[in-house]
C-alpha cells in the first residue's frame, strides 16, 4: 500500500470548524505545537506507525481514535499484527 499524508491539524481554522459543526468538544485533540504531522503506511511491519487523531462514529458521539495505515492487519492482543500482503508487487526480468 503506498501513500503519504501530510496534515496541520492545529490550526484556529480546524478548531473554529470543529465548534461549527458541533464537535468542539473534540477540539483539544487537534491542538498541539505547531508541528506538521507526517504519515505513511506500516512498512516493514511497524503497528505503531499510526495516524492519530481520526475523527469516528463512538457510542456517545463523534470521538477520536489513533488507526495503522495498513490492510492486512490482524488483532494481537491489544495491539496490531501487520501481515506480509501488500497492493502491488515488483517484478524482476531475469
């Protein structure tokens, strides 16, 4: 799986958008120290490449949770294992 995401979520904008739509209760989790955050997939079998602060259905609303970017990933306990399958395959001519 290839990709890459780049995001600046600290952004007044982000939190103003958040309080618009009803979600500023979920506002501090996008304040942070001005940094960019940097994504990719969980090459090489890391779970704990994650991307944080993913806004999902819960119970009682809207909530954040931290996700691995990978599709073949299986339960391990209360962590992540990643497996070996990837979308695209390289070739060599021999």
């Amino acid at each position: 799986m290839c990709g890459y995401i780049r995001r600046v979520t600290d952004s007044p904008e982000v939190q103003d958008m958040l309080d618009s739509i009803g979600m500023g209760h979920l506002a501090m989790s996008f304040s942070g120290d001005g940094s960019t955050e940097h994504y990719y997939p969980a090459f090489g079998g890391n779970p704990d490449r994650k991307i944080h602060s993913l806004i999902v259905p819960g119970e009682d609303g809207p909530k954040t949770v931290d996700a691995t970017w990978w599709f073949d990933c299986s339960a391990a306990g209360d962590t992540l294992k990643v497996g070996n399958r990837t979308t695209f395959k390289s070739y060599q001519k021999g």
